[in-house]
C-alpha cells in the first residue's frame, strides 16, 4: 500500500471503508492543516476491525481495538435506550431511586460487602504505586455518598419546567425544561462519582460511565449491591445508569467519540482529560472538563498575617482540585505575612502528620530562610515517603504547574510588586480555575473581580468551591477556564444543571402570520 495514497483514500471515505492493515509511516492528517505518521508500536498493534483516532489537542493518533469500541458502545446502548423510557418517569419514580440508593448504602452489610472490594482495590493500587487519597471507602465518604443522594429525594427539576413565556395578542411561546439525554462521565479512582453521576437522573437524563482500574471493582459493587436494585425497586430501566465494564482508556476514547452522547464530563488528570476533551469537541459532544486545579491565594497591602494564615491552613486540609497550589505575597511585605505563610505549612503538614514543600520561584529565595533550601525531610508521595530539601526553586514558567501532593502540603511561592502583578501572572500561567485575594479594600475587590479570569473568585480560603459546600448540591464535576469562557453556565456541573429547553407554541391553531 503507497502511504501517500492510502491517507487521501482514508480521508475521502473513512466511514466505509475497514482497514485489514496500517503501515508505519502512514500519514493521517489531524485537524485539517498537518499530518501525523503512523509510529511502529501502533502499526503493530492494529488489527482488522480495531479504530483509529486522530487527536488535535495535543497531536496524537489512539488506537482502539475492536473490543473496547464494542463494550462501550454496548454500554451507551443501554443508557441511550433507557432515555427513552424515562421519558415517562415520574418524579415520584426518580426520587423513590435515589431513596433506595441511600438506604442500600446506608446498610452496614451492603457497605461491608462494598468495602470488602474497596480494600481489594487500594492493596493493588499501592503495589502499582498509585495514590490512594480519594479511593478509600471511608466512611466520611460513605455518609457524603448518602448525603448527596438524598438531598436530590425533593431536588426540584427543570424537566417540564416552563423557564420563560412570551404573551402574542392571540397565542403564547413558552420555552420549556427538558431532559438532554446520555450524559458519559470518565472518572479515576474515585468511588464516590458513582453515587454523584447519578444526580443527572432528577432531569430525566440517563448516565454511562468508565472508572479507572484503581477503583472498578469497588464501582462494579456499588452498582451490584446498591445502585441497580434502587433502579429495579423504583421502577426505572436498569440502563438509566450503565458501567462501561472496562477499564482501559481505549474505552473511554471510544465512549467520548460517540455522537449518542449529550455531554461528555471528564475529571482525573490534565493530559489524560484534555485529550478526552479534544476528542468529544471533535464529535461534537459538549464538554465538562476539569483536568488542571489548583487555586490561587493574593495577599494585598492590607492583609493581616493573621488572616493570611487562616486562609493558607484552612486551604490544605488535602489535596483535591481546589486546594491552594500558588501564594502571591507583594514584595514590600514579605517580612509581615512570610512567616504566617510558612506557619500555616506547618500546621498543615501537622494536621496530616507531614511536614510541608515549598517551591520557590527563582529571584524570590533571597526573601525565604535559607535553612528551607538545605533541609532535607520526608515528603509523603504516592510511592512512600522520599527524601527531599524541603524548599526548592522553580521557573516563573512553572507558577501554574498543580502538585499532586498526598499527606505533605506542596505550595508554590511568588513575591509580586502588587495586585496587578499577580492577576496578570494568575491570567497568563494558571489553569484559570480558583482565585482568592486576602484585602480589606473593597475597591481592590471590585478591580480584582473585573480582571482576574477565574470562574471562582473569592475572599479567603480557596476550598470552598465545591459544589456539595458551596451551593448544598453534590457535584458531578468543576470546569477551569483554560480552554476560555464557559457558554451559558457557571463553573460548577450539577445534576439539575444538565438539561436542555424545548419551545412550545400554544394557541396558535387558526392563526397566520
């Protein structure tokens, strides 16, 4: 096969055509302007019948064998066929579901039984090397799961919902809430998405999702003991919620490549989810993405160090999306709020039985003591504890970078002139997410609000964006602004968030324009 004529082939007709083999070498444009070549290793691995996906963000061609593709197909077939029954659900049947799902869980032997398989999952995490901050079944976990699922027992809908009505002389047009269909969600590790996807329910939606090998098996019981018995006692189609029983990532391409889906959520890491991301927008699927975190804290000119440190220990509690990743302190008070700062790490690490990392940017380790940088101590990672200085420097480059820290809080200091300094390095380095200045200036406030591209702004501590928190929810994912602006909706995905609106004319019968 000549390569050069076997990629125009492929783009003038790749929806009828199978191929038996895929030559090395082969180009296959990406994104409409440039080309990528087929590597060794994928050559090889192809067989008849298996996909392969071209990514222009980042550049990348995915295989998926044929039997991924298959078992996510299989699930979204499921979820797809029971939209259309839910169609004629009633609410009494959806918040019988969630009902039932909160009482399995709630039922030490259901819960036994799931954590049994929980305790399977962490084992082979940490002998994979893996974190397993958010995986264990704890019970703080538990409770938040049933929590969350009762609080959408009474949760109002938008399904049916009439939004807004417009009056004519002789009719009326009123636009009207509906369900938006399969909702496909990627998740890693953690168990508790499974109780919180099921929020897309209340609107009348359908759900199919793919869980990373550390916490399937803990997943597939939750959906065996507890969460598909809710379904069969309400009344509802057992597709309404469908696992993809794979936890390869070649399933979850497949997945978001599906058109059936009304909206693809990814949550997990950065390069992982921006290449889910890339591959729904490629469909045409909306996206809910949030792969990069962190948040960052602005000290100003009049903020006490006592409240400085306040809002730097209570924003590290653990390491999760929202927890504090970047300091700006202004220059000319570095000697007031940097030993609140660093008293704040330290209670922190304490708090968690750790002590605490510092990473610098180069040209502000005059102002940090020097002892930090030649001190070595104990780092918890997720592959034990490593021996490490305990401050370092970095790049101004690398502001925006999230650590992914396990038991030691990990904070990236920057000195700034002023506020100004640090909302343009917070605009130009950072993921855009989560931004909170410490002032008594109300003026400073309003210029910070005005400026800062963030979808969360705040006065203080930066954990409380979170949906279940913040807005008495339980949140299917948050969204950054790092691929721009969202359209129509706020940062935080929840359940009665996720619908579409239909237009109804009423009256019009024996009317003309």
């Amino acid at each position: 096969m000549d390569p050069g004529a076997a990629v125009v082939y492929l783009l003038g007709m790749l929806e009828l055509i199978e191929l038996s083999e895929l030559p090395a070498g082969m180009p296959i444009l990406v994104g409409g302007n440039h080309a990528l070549k087929v590597p060794q290793d994928l050559a090889e691995r192809f067989r008849r019948g298996d996909y392969v996906l071209a990514v222009t963000e980042p550049p990348q061609l995915l295989l998926v064998p044929r039997a991924e593709q298959a078992i996510a197909a299989a699930a979204i077939d499921r979820a797809h066929d029971a939209f259309h029954t839910m169609a004629s659900a009633s609410d009494e049947r959806i918040s019988r579901f969630y009902e039932g799902f909160a009482e399995r869980l709630a039922d030490d032997d259901v819960w036994d039984a799931i954590y049994n398989q929980n305790l399977e999952d962490v084992a082979d995490a940490e002998r994979r090397g893996r974190s397993t901050t958010r995986l264990v079944a704890s019970d703080k976990l538990r409770n938040d799961m049933i929590a969350g699922l009762r609080g959408w027992i009474d949760a109002p809908s938008k399904r049916g919902q009439v939004l807004e009505t417009v009056d004519h002389e002789r009719f009326r047009i009123e636009l009207v809430g509906a369900a938006l269909g399969v909702v496909g969600f990627v998740f890693e590790g953690r168990p508790n998405v499974v109780a919180d996807a099921t929020g897309v329910l209340r609107g009348g939606n359908t759900v199919v999702f793919r869980i990373g090998r550390d916490a399937l098996r803990t997943a597939q019981a939750i959906m065996q003991l507890a969460l598909t018995p809710a379904l069969e006692a309400a009344g509802l189609p057992t597709g309404a919620v469908s696992l993809v029983e794979s936890c390869e990532h070649a399933a979850g391409w497949a997945m978001f490549s599906d058109t059936r889906l009304g909206l693809a959520v990814a949550r997990g890491s950065g390069p992982a989810v921006a290449t889910l991301g890339s591959l729904a927008r490629q469909a045409g699927i909306p996206v809910s993405l949030h792969g990069r975190g962190g948040a960052w804290l602005m000290a100003s000119a009049s903020t006490p160090p006592s409240e400085l440190e306040d809002a730097v220990y209570h924003s590290l509690d653990r390491k999760v999306c929202n927890t504090l990743n970047t300091c700006c302190i202004p220059r000319h008070r570095v000697r007031e709020l940097l030993p609140a700062l660093l008293s704040a790490l330290e209670r922190a690490g304490k708090r968690l039985g750790q002590t605490y990392k510092l990473h610098v940017t180069e040209g502000d380790e005059g102002a940090v003591p020097a002892v930090l940088f030649e001190r070595r101590v104990m780092i918890r990672r997720a592959e034990g504890d490593v021996s490490e200085p305990q401050a370092v420097t970095i790049p101004e480059s690398r502001l925006g970078h999230e650590w992914e820290w396990e038991q030691s809080p990990e904070v990236t200091l920057k000195l700034v002139e002023g506020l100004e300094e640090a909302i343009a390095l917070f605009n130009r380095h950072s993921p855009q997410f989560v931004a909170c200045l410490l002032s008594s200036d109300q003026a400073e406030h309003r210029r910070f609000y005005d400026t800062v591209q963030a979808p969360f702004v705040g006065d203080g501590f930066t954990r409380w964006v979170d949906g279940q928190y913040a807005l008495k929810r339980p949140e299917l994912g948050l969204s950054n602004w790092q691929s721009g602006r969202l359209f129509g909706r706020g940062g935080v995905l929840s359940g009665d968030t996720v619908y579409s609106v239909r237009t109804r004319a009423i009256g019009t019968r024996g009317v003309g324009r």
